[in-house]
C-alpha cells in the first residue's frame, strides 16, 4: 500500500521549483548535451543551489517520505567508491587491489622515486570531475523523486518538461535534415546519436500520456483532450527527429522502447494468451514501423552495417576492434577499474591502432563504465539500474491506478531504450542524457506514492 501524500503543500512553489529544474536541464541540452565543461559547470552549480534553497526552505513535513533503502544506498555506494579511487593508497594496498596501477606506476619510478602512496585513478583530476557529475545527476533524482510527491495529483506534471524540451530539440533537428546536402537531424548535439538518445529516452512519455488520458474512467474535459493531441503532436516530431538523425541504434531502440510500451499498455493486467496477442500485435506494429517510417538514407545505413565507428573525418575502425582493445584493459583492472573518467588515459597502452588519435570513449556504455569502475563499481551500478528497471514493473503489474500503470510503462520503455542503445554507444557520457536518466529514475523512485483524487495531468 503506498503512501498518502500531504495536502498542504503549495503548488506555486512546485511549479516553480519544477520550472527551475526544467530550466537547468534545458540550458544542458541546448548547450551541445551539457558537454562543454563549462556549460555543464554552470548546470551542477545551479543544481546545487536549487537543492540547497528547496531543502533550506521546505518543511519537513511538507518532505517526500524516505526513500526504501534499494533507492537510497546505490548512488552512496557508488559515489563513496568513486571517491575512494580518488585516495591515494599505499603502494602495498595498491598491488592488492589494482596490480595494473601499481605496476604503472613502478615504472615511473625513475621519474618519480620514492613515491610511496597514489590514487586507484590513473587521471585523479578526471575523475574528479566524474565525481561531481554523479552528484549533480544524484541531486537530480532526488529533486525528481521530491517534485513528483509535491505533484502528486497532477503525476503526469512531473514528466511534462522532459517532453517540451525534447520536442523543441526534435524541431531543431528536423529542421536541419538535408536530404540533397547530406545533413542529418543532430540538433544542438554534435553526435546525432547522442541527438537521437536524448529524444529515445522522452519518446515513450510523449506516446503513453494520450493514451493513459483515453483510458481513463472518468470524464475528461477538453483541457485534456487538447494537451492529449498536443502530446500525440510532440510524439511525432520526437520520432521524425530520431528518424532524421539517421542514428541506426536510435531508430531500433526507439522502436524496441514502443514494443514494450506496446505490450505493456494492452497486456499488463490480461490473461496470458491476451498478453501473447498483445505481444504480437506489437511486434506487427513495430514491423511494419520499421518499414514504412525509415527513409532510403537510414535503410541504407543498414545494409551498410559494418561496426564502424568515426574517429576522425578520415578516418574509422571498427567498434568490434575498439571493444577488444578496452576489453584487454578491462582484465587488467578487473577490480577497482582504472577511473572513472580515465579511459583516455588508460588506453593508449592497449590499442592496436591509430596511436596518433585520441579515443576516449569505447562506443558501448557497459564496457566503458567496466574498465573505468572494475568489477565492483560496475556491479554498484549495475544493481542501482536493476532496482529502477523492477520498480518500474512492479508497478505496471500491481498498481489499480490507470494514471500511474501508464506512467511506470512509459518509465520502463524509455529505460529499455537507452539500455539497448548503450550497447553501441556512449550516451550515459552525455551530461544532458545521463540527467535525464536520473530525472526517469527520480519518477520511478515516487510511484509507491499513492493518489487521492481523480486522473488529472
């Protein structure tokens, strides 16, 4: 049974501590994804201030309930270990824990003698700066997870910006596709795979709200009825946006994220041959998606499918060859990794080619995140991302309110896109998306929050 929230917390100030929020995730995504370090500076400064005036100035009892430990302890666990690659450790402990790293630095002992202690981090300062990223994306789904319970009448208001500013961004891109010149859908991004991870992860709200709307049993003013066809509008625009950046694991997980809306939305509380029609009636929906919404230019893209990866104007390899040279120093920082945020650093010892170019990034989230957190920060963070999946389908299957079912659909189907999307690509190295993964997560955090009142937006 969920929790009854307060009701007298003022919705002005929700509003506005929303719109600020809204304002700061904004500014990250026009701001090319947040990824200038001096946008996103400005982005976790602002954060920190919103937190520190909503905490200083709400009453406690006007507070969202605390959070069960499942939610609480993976963001503490992860940023404390993150911070421990950052303690410089005696060179003893530093063979037990990370031979790689100690052996390195053995090696500069000419250089550098009588070095007695250092960090796990072969590039402390960019872990550093990692650090900070994760709190400033920790404080996002705290203020998600605290304006969702502000909200909680309108559950819908808490997922509205995401949209907005994801549909202008889809306007920006759409407007640049050149079909004659070449030019694909990117946005303010530079990667429009990045572009097209942004849009997939607001996609499933865009498409779940009109239809939770239509499902409801009770009446629905006009009010609704316009924001429901303004929303289907926005819907569109986000999917020709994803279509025109021609991002080949954007269209497929954008699609694969509408299955399971799909099959959620018409077989959650069905039988199970109800659920197996509704399965297949989604998969008949995606099909025929997938053949009749792609342009030559992405079909082609397909066919073309080689792995490949640009690394320079002139120049690519490909990913499957990336991926084993990280793989080689994932086994020789299998523990503690080498640093989150040290990749760059750490690689140029394992590739095999192109040494004159810098690669900072492995194209696949997962391994990344392996070789930088070694096995048990990867394992922290792996299990955070478990906890918000079975959330969110706990839920589907077990909540009587309509409102909130659709809501936790559109949860889980942007989740499984940006999972499947993070096997060829570095989205969660975006600031502006991995903010609004941790936005997604904040709402799934709340939907043990029960609702007084009728479906309202």
């Amino acid at each position: 049974m969920g929790i009854k929230p307060v009701t007298n917390v003022p919705s002005g100030s929700s509003a506005g501590y929303l719109a600020a929020l809204s304002l700061i995730f904004a500014y990250a995504v026009f701001q090319s994804g947040g990824m200038l370090d001096t946008d996103w500076d400005r982005c976790m400064v602002s954060l920190g201030l919103l937190a520190m005036v909503y905490f200083r100035f709400t009453n406690k009892d006007d507070l969202a309930p605390p959070a069960q430990w499942w939610f609480r302890w993976p963001p503490l666990l992860l940023l404390g270990f993150i911070g421990l690659q950052l303690v410089p450790l005696p060179m003893w402990l530093l063979r037990v824990v990370s031979p790689a790293r100690a052996g390195l630095l053995q090696s500069l002992g000419q250089v550098l003698p009588g070095m007695a202690s250092a960090p796990i981090s072969v590039f402390p300062s960019a872990t550093l700066a990692h650090f900070l990223r994760a709190g400033a994306y920790t404080v996002v789904f705290v203020m998600a997870r605290e304006l969702a319970w502000r909200t909680i009448g309108r559950r819908w208001l808490i997922v509205a910006p995401i949209v907005i500013i994801a549909g202008a961004e889809a306007v920006f891109g759409v407007l640049q596709y050149d079909s004659s010149t070449a030019s694909v859908a990117h946005g303010t991004y530079v990667n429009r795979n990045q572009f097209a991870g942004l849009l997939e992860l607001s996609l499933p709200f865009a498409v779940a709200y009109p239809i939770a709307t239509m499902m409801a049993r009770r009446h629905r003013p006009f009010r609704l009825a316009v924001l429901a066809a303004m929303s289907v509008a926005l819907a569109a625009l986000i999917l020709l946006g994803i279509i025109l950046s021609l991002s080949r694991m954007g269209f497929a997980a954008s699609l694969s994220s509408l299955f399971v809306l799909g099959c959620l939305t018409l077989g959650a509380r069905a039988s199970a041959s109800r659920r197996l029609a509704a399965g297949a009636a989604a998969a008949a929906a995606v099909i025929a998606a997938s053949v009749y919404l792609a342009p030559d230019p992405l079909i082609n893209r397909f066919a073309e499918i080689r792995g490949t990866t640009e690394i320079a104007d002139s120049t690519s390899i490909t990913r499957p060859r990336l991926w084993k040279d990280a793989w080689s120093l994932v086994t020789d920082y299998p523990i503690v990794g080498c640093g989150l945020g040290a990749f760059g650093q750490a690689f140029p010892k394992y590739r095999t080619f192109l040494p004159q170019l810098a690669v900072d990034f492995v194209q696949n989230d997962y391994l990344q995140f392996l070789a930088e957190l070694g096995g048990i920060g990867f394992g922290i963070a792996a299990f955070g991302m478990i906890v918000v999946v079975l959330s969110a389908a706990r839920a589907i299957f077990r909540s009587a309110d309509s409102s909130k079912r659709h809501l936790a659909i559109a949860c889980l189907a942007a989740l499984a896109a940006i999972l499947i999307h993070s096997f060829t690509d570095y989205n969660l190295y975006i600031p502006a998306n991995a903010m609004l993964l941790a936005w997604i997560a904040g709402v799934v955090a709340s939907l043990n929050f029960s609702s007084r009142g009728s479906f309202r937006t």
